[in-house]
C-alpha cells in the first residue's frame, strides 16, 4: 500500500511509515540489509511490513542489524528465507522486537535462527527437550536423570552450565516464537496463554532433570559413587503448569532413607547451584521451617512436620504440589501422602487466622506508590484471583472432588461448573488473568527478568511497546498506549471486585435461594465459606444477611450491592460475627435515613471505615444509632480527627445556652456530647488522632458539659428569686483536672462558692447546694449514652462533707484538718467550669497546701508511701491480676502518678515548672529539674500512656468500662487493633509488650518512689 501511493506521488517513502522512530538510521540499517533503495524497498516491501508490526520496530530493525554482521555467511542464506517463509518472518521478527535477551542469544548463537523456521521440528514434548539439553552436557542412560542408572552429563562446572544454557535459551526461543508471531502475522495460529505458561512450565522440568544429571557428575567428581533416591517436587507455579517466562522455580525434596539424607543433600545443592546460572533460581524456601529447616527430609519427616506444626499457608501451597525430576515412585508417595493433609486444613485450629493474615501479607507487602501498577500482588492484581481460588478450593473441595486441581485456570473453571462461582463470573475471571498474565509476560520477556510491575502510566514509549506485544494497536480515537491502559485498569477493576464477589455474592444468593444452576451454593456450603473466612456463628451471619436483604425494596437491593464488600472488610476485624451484628442494627436503626446507604454505597471510604470500626468496638455501634450524622465525618479526615478540641466546646456550651428549660439542656449537652465523643472514637480507632489529643478531648467536653448544665442549673434556680445570690465555681480534679479523661472516666470535681455582693453566705451555700444537686440529677440520670458521674468524694470530709464550701471554709479545713493525701489530691485541682476568678483565687490559695515550703518531711513522705502501699494490697479488685491491670497493676497509672506526685510534694516548692496537673508535663519538669533521669522519665511516660491507651481500648472494645488487659482471646485481638497493632498479630506479642514496658516503669516506681 505504502510503495503504490509513493509511486502515485512520485516520492520515495520514508522509512518511518513503517514504525521506525530514527529514519536516517533505520534507512541505514535496511540498506545494509538489502531491503532498501533509492526507490524504497521494493520487493522487500512484506518484510518492511512485518517489522512495522512488531513491539518495538527500532529494535527488532537494529537486533537484524546486529545479527547480519555475527551469522557472516548466513547472512544471505536468512535473507532469502525471510522473503519467502511467512512463519519464519512472523517468529524471529516477533521475538527480536520483543526480547532483548533472545536477540543476545541469537547474535551469540546465528545457527539457532533455523529452529524459527516454519519447516523446522522443534522439541515439543516434555521428554524431546529433555533429550536436547541432556545432549547438550552428553549426557546417555536410560531411565530418570538423578536416579541410580539415569543418564549422567559428560562434562560438569562451567563448562556444563554453558551449555545447558545456551540449549535452555534455545528452547525459550522456540516458545517465545510461536508466541509473539501472531502479534507480527495476524493469519498465523494464535498460542493461548494457557498453552504457553504449559509448555514454560514443562521446559523447566527438563531443565530441573537435566541440572540433576550435571549434579550427579559433579557427586562422582567428589568421589560419591552411590547416587541417593532423591524426589523434586514442584511447588508454585511450576506446580500448576503456569510458570512465566522469568520466574523462581519453587520445589521441595524428598529423600528416601534418612541415612541417605546427607548425600541427598548435597546432590540438591549441586542440582540448584547449576539451574541458577544456568536457568532460573531453584528455591526452596517452601520446605517445612522454610529456609531454617533442613533442605532435604525423608517422607516421614514431611508428614510429622506438616500434622504437628505446619501452617495453612504450607497446606495451600501444596495444592500445587507435584512430582516433576528425580525417583518418580518416591515423588509419587510424597503426593500421595501430603493430599489428604490439604483437603482437610479448612478444619484446622488457626485455619482462619492464617488466611486473613496470608491476604493482608500479600497487600501489605506493596509499597503504597506501586500498588496501582503492581500486576501481581497489586490490589486487582494475579495474586487476588489465585488466593481467591485457592481457598475456595480448600473450603470446598474437601468434599468436592472435581475441585482437586493444580491450575489456576482449570480450578477457576471447575468453581463455575460446580456453582461455587456464577459461570459469567468465572468465565470474566478466567479473560482477566489471562488478560494479566500475557502483560507480564511480555514485561519479562523483553530482557528476561523478573519483573511484575506495570509501566509508568505515563510513558508513553514505554506504553506503547508492551500494548503491540500484547495484540493492541492504534485506533481513530486511542493510542496503543491508552488502550492499554484503559485494558489494564479495565481488568485490574474486574479482578478486585470479583475477588469480593466470588466469595460472599453466593453467600447472599444461597440466602435468597437463587433457583438459578450457575449460582446454587447451597446453605451449608455458604456456611462452610463463612467459617472459612472468620465467622465463628456462620449460621447466625447468614441470618443477618438475610434480614439486610430481604424483600425487593430499593433499600435491600443496596444492601445487596454492598454486604460482598463489607462481608469482605469485616472478615478481616477482629470481631467478624459482631461487625455484622453491630452492621445490622445500625441499618435496621437507621432505615428510615435517606441517605445512608448511599453515602456507604458512593463513598468507599465510609464503607471501609465503617467496617473497621464495627468489627472492633462494641462502642461505636452503640453512639451511632443515635449519632449517625458522624458517618458522614468518615470520608473527611480533617473533620473527623483535626478538630480543635476547643472548638468543639464552645459550639456545645452556645448550643445549650439557647435551652431555658433544665432537662431540655441536658438533653442537648448529652446529644452534642455524645455526638463529639463518638466523633473521637473514630478517629481514635482508626489511628488518626494521638492519644494525648484523645486525652484532652474527652476532658474538654466533659467540662463543657458540666459548664452548660451548671448554667442552666444557675438560671433556673436563681429565676424565682430574681439574682442569683453566689458565683459557683467547678474545681477539676484527677483526671479532669489534668485533662487526662478516658472514654469510661467519671469527672471528679468539688464545687466552691462565694457570696455576690449584698447576699449572706448561709444563702449563698443554700442556693449553691441547690444548683449543684440539679447538675448532678440532670447529668446523672439514666441514659443509653456512657454515664455522666459527676463524683464528689475528694471534698473535705469525703461522702460525710458538704457538696459546696465557700473559698475561707477550704482553706479553714485543709489549714486544720487536712491530711497529707488531700494536699495530694490538690495536684490535680484545675478550673474547668463556672465563675473563673474564683477557681483561680481557690488554686492560688491552696498552692502552700499543694506545694508546702520547705516540701514534706520524712514523717509525711513515709505517709504518703504507706498509704500507697495499702492502695495496692486492698484495692486491687478480687481475682484481678497485677500484671496486667492498667489503674493499680504494677507499673500502671497509679504508680506513674503517686511517683510524680511524690516528686511534686517534695519539690514544687522550688521548682515553679513542677506545678502542673499533666501528668506528662509534670514528667518532662521532673527531669528538667534534674528530679528524675531522662530515661527514668520516658519508661515513666510510656508505661502511662500506654496504661491509658489500653483502658480506652477496652473501654471501646466492650464498650463499658475496664481496667484489666483482656484475656480472651478475641477481645485481645480487638484491642490491639484499637492500639494500632497490625491485623495479623500475634496476641502474645500485645501482652508481652504491655508487660515489658510495665515492667521498666515499675522498676523506676521502686527506685524513686519507695527507695529515695
């Protein structure tokens, strides 16, 4: 076509019409070829056309270029087969436009082109290309390489590893050529993708046989004569005839007696130190213990490691175990005996645990900025398709025998036949990871490396290169390049939701009873599959779904859409079985919401954060029925977790102030409350917030709180009298005081008042009584949000005492009656609410009491020790363990703050920076003030917020106050998912933890507490 226009015109084409990007060194090259003139390239116009189709013109131009100058004589030979021969054209163009390396081999090797030719007889079964590489290290015998009379090579070391690799690269030749050459030659027979990971697959079996006959050389070279009975078993890929281009071949060795175990040894060292240089890596990180276990063991010690210690991980990586070089009887014993093992470790304690931790391995194992062009363990990537099926495969084909298969492909297509997976899903599976497999091995055929990672989505050269090796072309609308793309994003997108699909789409269907063939899951096996993916009451998760999705309203046919997403994500929670229960109150409370289920529906974040949260606190779940407005805060980060803490109480307190009526108020500063605290826990569960933020959050709007029902109080009594007769002031103490409240803590307070002017003090306290006994009635009422306990017990005189004082009778009984533990207590007394001039005269007057001149005297400090001392043996709640407990337990809250507090007593006085109610400030004063060690300080300060961490975990965990570190096993787990710990912990490790940083505070508590 391009040679008549030209002639139409007059004008000679350039060969850049033909997909070459340098025309003057391409017209060069062709030249030199004979296949341009001044006229163009005339009769070699199909040649022309057919480097036009390849992957990368320019390079299969200049791979001819390089190979006409090493074949010399050939030369002219090769030029006119390429004129004649269609196939030839279509292989060897294919393959030097799409492999560097095999253009390498072919320069090093010219005679190789005749194997391209369409006349040739390449090996094609699996023991012709034995035959070829066992020829090429001469090796002759009967029987299986590696076994006693199987052929042994004539030549060992260097000189036999250059030699099966130039007969290796060979035949990869022969596989890539009849791959590719249809991307050059439309008319020639297509080589499915399936056919070619086969025949890879096989090759490299040959090449496993023949490295064990060099190996064997190599053991008689040493002086062993007596050749072990050895089997290889191949694992992974190879196992599942599906191998890539470039890939580590994974195996297993098995020894007969384990007398022979040494010298088995040996001989499977020798076999792996020639197939790496020589073919590919042999690794055999897959034996039991991995590479810490012994390379070789006898078939006993397979079967005592995989029934007493293996992992579901090793039991699903023998699925595609099977026997492939050396003793065929022994290989085929090993299969025979480790199958059973496979169909029954669905069963297995801990089954659950190691799939969602496999699953989390596998995504957690891609950097964040690679994750979208990862084609393998990408999310939508080959790895999603291949879990997918493979678990399917241990639930179900336990009792399904049509499921026992190695292949991806085949497995996947028996799942559809079987219905455990709708037909068009497995049949969309099944185009998208051949979709996906072609592109990586087009990647990795281009220089024969490993490499799984889709281009940059930018380059477009690139780009452009892989979609022709793909079979994409250029249209009127797209690039190559773009089509490309959009293909990969396209399948990449398929993968990821069908990987949800295929597990818990049946799930619903088997709940409906789906009449229809391609989808009849039956109930017990759609509880089989829930079990299998963490749901300890399948029976009851099936009722859940099938209340969430029953009926045909609008609202059941979203829940449809969404319950395979977030039956995914709350498989991965701690606490599957309660996320969904927790899912289907919050849906069942909130139905009548119109846009629920579309915010979970069209923000994917919400869903996904939702999920998390539900599947780990019972809190959450409790606050959101009756504050679902938070839902819409999940996909704003800054507004979940950024909010100044200030901000939100200054809204709650001018909120509140328009109410007049008490109980009104108190309603709305329990909603707006509960609203914040729910607010959060979120971002606190979902690691956006830092604790000491949590801290003081959950203490400012406490004493908003306290501040809106205190002004209320005040003008609903003062409303029949006209003036209110006294300034009621809110004193913080503990941990309100120093802004350290949890999500369970009560506020502990003491109210003082003083006479306005013209007003008596006995009326004063009288109308001050009055208003503090309607703030803790309206506070303390009961609701079904967290308690509002306002406790008075630190007053002077304890429970006895008055519940308000004026400031002068404070003062009169600490100066008089005041005990070493009440100046104590005064640490922590800080304004929180009400008349502020009078909380910062009250602190100001009790400063001496808190930090007395001179500090405290022996006789006091040993009081404060004693007392100390008493707390720990009597307080500790019956049955309660020391270790663990985060209030009283060794190394816990108590003995961090009686140790500062200590320091504070004796010290203040001096130290004006040691005046603080934090209990971290305090800390960082301490050791500023040369008061406590830098180190000391921070085994302090970590013990006591981890202590405080671990109480609110807890608290949102179970939602209802705790201080004990939990023991069961599933309230660990969902703690140390609250802690920021990674799904796939080991529970131990949280404790552990807890103990080791418990324990270095409490060895400073008797250092500096006890001891100075």
């Amino acid at each position: 076509m391009a040679n008549s226009n030209s002639s139409r015109s007059g004008s000679v084409p350039s060969p850049a019409r033909y997909g070459f990007t340098d025309a003057s060194r391409a017209e060069a090259q062709l030249r030199r070829a004979g296949w341009w003139s001044d006229r163009g390239p005339g009769e070699a116009e199909p040649i022309l056309i057919a480097l036009s189709r390849t992957p990368d013109p320019d390079l299969a131009l200049h791979s001819l270029d390089r190979f006409r100058d090493a074949a010399d004589e050939s030369w002219a030979e090769l030029a006119r087969e390429l004129a004649d021969d269609a196939g030839l054209r279509a292989r060897l163009f294919g393959v030097l436009g799409a492999s560097t390396a095999l253009a390498d081999h072919l320069v090093a090797d010219p005679e190789d082109w005749r194997r391209l030719r369409t006349d040739a007889a390449p090996a094609s079964t699996l023991e012709e290309r034995t035959a070829v590489l066992l020829e090429a290290v001469g090796a002759e015998g009967s029987g299986a390489p590696g076994t006693p009379g199987g052929p042994v090579a004539a030549v060992h070391g260097p000189e036999a590893v250059m030699a099966l690799r130039r007969a290796y690269r060979g035949l990869l030749m022969d596989v890539a050529g009849q791959d590719v050459a249809r991307v050059v030659d439309p008319a020639l027979p297509s080589m499915p993708y399936e056919d070619v990971a086969a025949t890879l697959s096989e090759l490299a079996v040959a090449a496993l046989r023949a490295a064990l006959s060099v190996a064997v050389a190599e053991l008689r070279h040493s002086g062993v004569d007596e050749v072990p009975r050895l089997a290889v078993i191949a694992m992974g890929k190879c196992g599942g005839r599906e191998l890539n281009y470039v890939s580590d071949v994974d195996v297993v060795f098995v020894a007969d007696r384990e007398d022979e175990i040494p010298t088995a040894i040996r001989l499977a060292s020798l076999m792996m130190r020639v197939a790496g240089p020589a073919f590919f890596e042999v690794d055999a990180a897959l034996r039991p213990e991995g590479k810490a276990g012994a390379l070789v063991r006898t078939l006993d010690g397979h079967l005592s490691y995989y029934r007493r210690w293996a992992r579901t991980w090793e039991f699903q990586a023998l699925l595609k175990a099977r026997p492939v070089a050396g003793d065929a009887e022994l290989g085929a014993s090993y299969l025979a005996a480790v199958q059973p093992l496979v169909w029954t470790a669905a069963e297995r304690e801990g089954f659950v645990v190691d799939v969602r931790s496999m699953r989390r391995r596998v995504e957690n194992h891609v950097p964040s900025e690679l994750s979208e062009r990862e084609l393998k363990l990408g999310r939508g990537g080959l790895r999603d398709v291949e879990f997918a099926v493979q678990l399917l495969q241990m639930v179900h084909g336990r009792s399904d025998d049509s499921l026992r298969m190695t292949s991806t492909m085949d497995a996947l297509r028996a799942l559809g036949e079987g219905g455990y997976v709708a037909r068009t899903d497995a049949a969309d599976l099944v185009d998208s990871y051949r979709f996906l497999r072609t592109v990586e091995h087009r990647l990795q055929l281009r220089q024969l490396r490993r490499t799984h990672l889709f281009p940059e989505f930018d380059d477009a050269e690139s780009l452009g290169v892989l979609a022709r090796a793909v079979g994409l072309r250029s249209s009127g609308r797209n690039t190559a390049a773009q089509a490309l793309v959009a293909e990969f994003r396209r399948h990449s997108n398929r993968v990821r939701r069908l990987h949800e699909k295929l597990f818990y789409r049946p799930l619903l269907e088997a709940v409906a009873k789906v009449p229809t063939a391609a989808l009849r899951l039956t109930t017990s096996a759609a509880v089989e599959r829930l079990a299998a993916l963490g749901y300890t009451s399948p029976e009851g998760a099936l009722r859940h779904i099938g209340a969430l999705t029953s009926g045909v309203s609008r609202r059941a046919s979203i829940q449809g859409t969404l319950l395979p997403m977030l039956l995914d994500l709350l498989a991965n929670t701690p606490d599957p079985d309660g996320g969904l229960l927790a899912y289907r109150k919050v849906s069942e409370a909130l139905a009548e919401t119109p846009w629920y289920l579309r915010l979970l529906r069209d923000e994917g974040v919400v869903a996904e954060r939702l999920a998390q949260l539900l599947g780990t606190s019972k809190l959450v779940p409790e606050l959101l029925v009756r504050a679902p407005e938070v839902l819409r805060l999940l996909s704003d980060t800054p507004a979940l977790a950024e909010r100044d803490p200030m901000e939100a109480s200054v809204s709650l307190r001018s909120t509140v102030a328009r109410y007049s009526e008490p109980a009104r108020a108190a309603a709305a500063a329990r909603s707006l409350r509960r609203h914040e605290l729910l607010r959060i826990a979120c971002g606190d569960l979902l690691g956006l917030v830092e604790p000491t933020t949590v801290f003081r959050a959950l203490s400012n709007i406490w004493a908003a709180v306290l501040e809106s029902a205190l002004d209320v109080s005040i003008r609903d009594t003062a409303k029949e009298i006209g003036e209110a007769p006294a300034r009621i002031a809110v004193i913080g103490m503990g941990r309100l005081g120093g802004a350290e409240l949890g999500y369970g803590s009560d506020a502990d307070v003491m109210f003082v008042c003083e006479p306005v002017e013209g007003a008596d003090e006995t009326t004063a306290v009288r109308f001050a009584t009055t208003v503090v006994e309607q703030v803790r009635r309206l506070l303390g009422a009961p609701s079904q949000d967290p308690p509002l306990e306002v406790d008075i017990d630190l007053r002077p005189e304890g429970r006895q005492g008055a519940l308000v004082r004026t400031l002068d009778s404070y003062l009169s009984y600490y100066r008089r009656w005041g005990e070493v533990w009440e100046s104590q207590a005064l640490l922590r007394a800080q304004h929180v609410a009400g008349d502020q001039d009078l909380s910062e005269r009250f602190c100001r007057a009790i400063d001496p009491i808190r930090y007395p001149e001179g500090g405290l005297d022996d006789a006091r400090a040993r009081e404060i020790r004693r007392i100390k001392a008493r707390v720990d043996s009597e307080r500790l709640p019956r049955g309660a363990d020391p270790a663990t407990h985060t209030k009283l337990g060794r190394g816990g809250l108590a003995d961090v703050e009686w140790t500062l507090q200590l320091l504070q007593l004796q010290h203040a006085h001096e130290h004006p920076a040691l005046r603080t109610t934090s209990t971290l400030d305090g800390l960082r004063a301490a050791t500023e003030a040369g008061l406590l060690e830098a180190s000391d300080a921070d085994e302090l300060a970590e013990a006591w917020t981890l202590a405080m961490r671990v109480r609110n975990a807890v608290m949102l965990v179970r939602g209802k106050p705790g201080d004990q570190l939990p023991k069961q096993t599933r309230e660990l787990n969902a703690v140390a998912a609250a802690l920021g710990y990674p799904a796939d912990v080991d529970t131990g490790e949280v404790v552990d933890d807890y103990l080791r940083v418990t324990r270095h505070a409490r060895a400073v508590v008797e250092r500096v507490f006890y001891e100075s």
